[in-house]
C-alpha cells in the first residue's frame, strides 16, 4: 500500500498486514485477517488495532489523488466485539472543501457486523 501523491508506502500497513482493495479520494476499503499478533489480553481484537485499521483506510482514500492531505482530526466509537478472522475498512468521503477533507471509515467483522465508527479529518498540504 502507498499513498498516490507521493508513491511512499505505508510501512505500518504493510507491518500490520492490511491489505488494500479499493482506493480513490471518494472511497477506499482495506481488509485485514487477524492473527494472535492482533488479539489483546482478553482475547479479542485490540481497539488500537481497529483504529489504525481504520485510520489507514482514511488516510488511502484521502491521499489516492494528486494531492497531499495529513489527519487534522480523528475520533472511533466502538459498537461491537468482533468475531471471525477477517476485519473490512470502508473509508467514504463526508465532504470536503478546498482545504479539508471529512471522512467517516466503517470496520465490519467477516459476518457484516458492524465494529467500529471512525470519523476522521484532513488538512490538503498541497495542490
């Protein structure tokens, strides 16, 4: 995974094993298999997980155009345990002005439950 304004890669993507699937600025969707690696003391998916899977989700679709956005703002709300191997991240873009970017990224589990509620915020660095 990389960002499209500046062919980087997403070392932290690639670290915690997301895999992209669709990015444009309007949507992106990124799927992440869990392993034990990923699971906290519980046993359950780590929340911190959860919302890097998501804050990666928002960052791909926000920077899938030729310009460079950085997070200005971004807040989860947990809504249920997940269950099965497989988390789903679809970013979609709220709205956005010449300077900022609104997206909010939904984290379903492999039985469409629905995870976690991510909003998140970016600023354009440029043009």
């Amino acid at each position: 995974m990389q960002a499209v304004s500046t062919g980087a890669p997403d070392h932290f993507a690639k670290l915690l094993g997301v895999e992209p699937l669709l990015s444009s600025f309007e949507r992106s969707v990124c799927r992440l298999s869990i392993s034990e690696q990923h699971r906290n003391a519980l046993g359950g998916i780590h929340g911190g997980l959860i919302f890097s899977l998501a804050d990666i989700a928002f960052a791909a679709a926000c920077n899938a155009g030729a310009a460079v956005y950085i997070g200005l703002q971004a807040e989860v709300r947990y809504m249920s345990k997940a269950e099965g191997d497989v988390l789903t991240a679809t970013a979609t873009l709220m709205g956005a002005s010449r300077k900022i970017a609104h997206y909010q990224v939904l984290v379903t589990d492999s039985r469409d439950t629905r995870i976690a509620l991510f909003s998140g915020s970016a600023y354009r660095l440029s043009e």
